[in-house]
C-alpha cells in the first residue's frame, strides 16, 4: 500500500501543504530492521501542514511512499491506526486559495477489488479459453460420430435390401 501524491488539475498547485490527522503508522516487518521509524518519520514531515511542494505541474509524475503490505497490513495490530484523513491546502496561479479533504481507510480498501497482474489474467483468459475449444472440439467429434453413424446405418440399410432383393429405403441424411 502505497501514498500518492500528484496534481491532477489542468494548472499548476502552488504551495501545496499536506496535513494528516493522525501520524502514519506502518508495523516493523515491512522494513529493514530499525528502519520503519525513520521512514515513518520522513513520510510524516511530509504531511505536517508546511508547504511540502514549492509547485507541482499538472500531469506529472506521482510522489509516492511506501506504508505496508497487502494483505499483511489489513490485519495489523490495534495500535496501527486504520483511518488517515488526510487535507490538501494549495494555491492556484490566480491567488485562490483551495482544501480539499480525503479518508484513507485500510478496512475499505480492503474490500476493493485489485486487478489481477496481467500475466495471471491472461494464463487464466488462457485457461477459459483452452476450455471453451475443448468443448467445441468435443462437440464436433459428437456430430462427426453421430453423422458416421448416420451413414453407416444408411449403408447397412441398402446391403440388406440389396441382400433380400428389395429396393433400398432412402432416408434424409445430415
């Protein structure tokens, strides 16, 4: 799981100050020992309500921290907090002043549905599709038989009558 931060908008934020409610926490064996502290901390300087970004252009890259592991981090114990509430003050280039706010919730991401990597999508598009031919091949060898055996009934038909001297009874094929 990670954090985001990137300006979407047509022109440029200026003075972009991020704020978080509660500081972001993390749990130890997503880092290397003695470590999360210190990236917690940096993360978090980040979001103190200073102005962490002079400018951020429209449409450009993102800016982005690492928090966790999924799905390690949905169980995480009592004492990481599960809800981050996090506001965005910046300027635009006319002097207006904009605050917009949003909830980082872990329990609710956890219910979103996570796109599969591709290559596990196309093997199991692969797999659908190996089985969708098996059973198109499955029902020509069903049609081919019955035909097969459409014919060879026909045949056997016509030797007896030809055997007995009567005329053959002519049957609409397939």
């Amino acid at each position: 799981m990670h954090i985001a931060v990137k300006n979407i908008g047509s022109s440029p934020a200026l003075n972009v100050r991020l704020s978080v409610d509660v500081p972001f926490q993390s749990m130890e064996e997503f880092f290397i020992t003695g470590m999360m502290d210190q990236h917690l901390d940096g993360i978090n300087a980040i979001f103190d309500g200073s102005v962490s970004f002079p400018s951020l252009r429209p449409n450009s890259n993102s800016y982005v921290w690492f928090l966790g592991r999924l799905p390690q981090l949905f169980d995480a114990p009592a004492n990481v907090a599960r809800r981050y509430e996090v506001t965005a003050t910046y300027d635009s280039t006319a002097g207006q002043t904009y605050t917009e706010t949003m909830i980082l919730d872990i329990d609710i991401e956890r219910r979103i549905e996570f796109p599969a990597p591709p290559l596990v999508r196309i093997g199991k598009d692969l797999e659908v599709l190996g089985d969708e031919l098996k059973k198109v091949r499955m029902g020509m060898q069903s049609s081919a038989r019955a035909a097969a055996s459409a014919r060879a009934a026909a045949t056997t038909g016509a030797r007896r009558a030809k055997l007995h001297g009567r005329r053959p009874r002519t049957r609409g094929t397939l």
